[in-house]
C-alpha cells in the first residue's frame, strides 16, 4: 500500500512538471525566445512616480509605443515637485531573452527643448504583457546628474 502511494506521487509529481514546462515554453511563438524586441512590440500606459533627490516627487503617465525594431516613442504627463508639464518620449530599449532589458529615453517639452535624458533597467513579466522599470540615471541638457528614485510601470493595452 505504501509502495503504491510512493509510486503515484512520484508519477503525478513528474506529470505535473512535465506539464508546466510544456505550459512555460509553449507561450513563445516557435523559434522566438521567451522574451525578444519583436514579443515586446506594441502601446503601453505608463506610469511612474517617485523622486527627484533636492526637486521633489514625480509622478507621471503616460502612452508608450514600442516597436520591433527597438525603438520607442510616447507622450508623458508628469508632474515635479507639483509642476506639470507635457512632454514627449523617444528612445531606444533592449529586450534579453531572460526578460530583462534597458531603456534610454529623452524627454522633450512642447517646444522640442531637451528636458532630461534617462537609463532605465526593465524586466517584463505576464507574459510580456507587462514591463517594470527604475530608474538608474537621469541627466539635464547641461549634463548634470540628477539623483532620481523612481519606479515605473507599463501595461500593454489591448490591440
């Protein structure tokens, strides 16, 4: 009895990994990586908040669109320190197939003036349905840098 017991645990737990691997892997398209510039592709809202180290609080939100050729584009609304603005975002990001990446992003205002520029680490998840950022420099036009704690979150919107 016990023998059997031993035996169906042992079948189910094999099963059940079996199973799952099967279910992990099977979320990529065949031949793409798990994660990849062309799976991350798509619109995005945004929104970060955070600080600006000697500033104040930010907050924003915004749309972001990626796409396949690891270029980004989008419109931001922030607020700083209870300043808000409107602005505009282009760059470029990186996808590795572990699902992390980087993101450098400008920051230009309505007038096309330069704002600020920032590096950003990312790591999606929900099968890249969703990407979480920080952070991890931020500079002026004049190249000061600026000592930034901010965390973002995208969502990819429904086609």
């Amino acid at each position: 009895m016990q023998r059997n017991r031993v035996r169906t645990t042992v079948v189910f737990v094999f099963a059940a990994t079996l199973i799952l691997s099967m279910a992990a892997t099977g979320q990529a398209v065949a031949g793409d990586p798990a994660c990849s510039l062309a799976r991350a592709a798509g619109n995005y809202g945004v929104s970060d908040s955070g600080t600006v180290v000697g500033v104040g609080p930010r907050v924003a939100i915004g749309l972001v669109t990626l796409d396949a050729a690891g270029n980004l584009k989008g419109t931001v609304t922030a607020s700083l320190n209870g300043i808000v603005t409107e602005s505009t975002a282009s760059g470029t990001y990186s996808v590795n197939p572990n699902c992390t990446g980087v993101a450098n992003i400008s920051e230009f205002d309505s007038s096309g003036n330069l704002l600020l520029t920032a590096t950003e680490s990312a790591v999606w998840d929900d099968n890249m349905r969703e990407v979480r950022l920080i952070f991890t420099s931020a500079k002026l036009p004049d190249g000061m840098s600026l000592a930034a704690a901010i965390s973002v979150n995208a969502r990819k919107l429904v086609p």
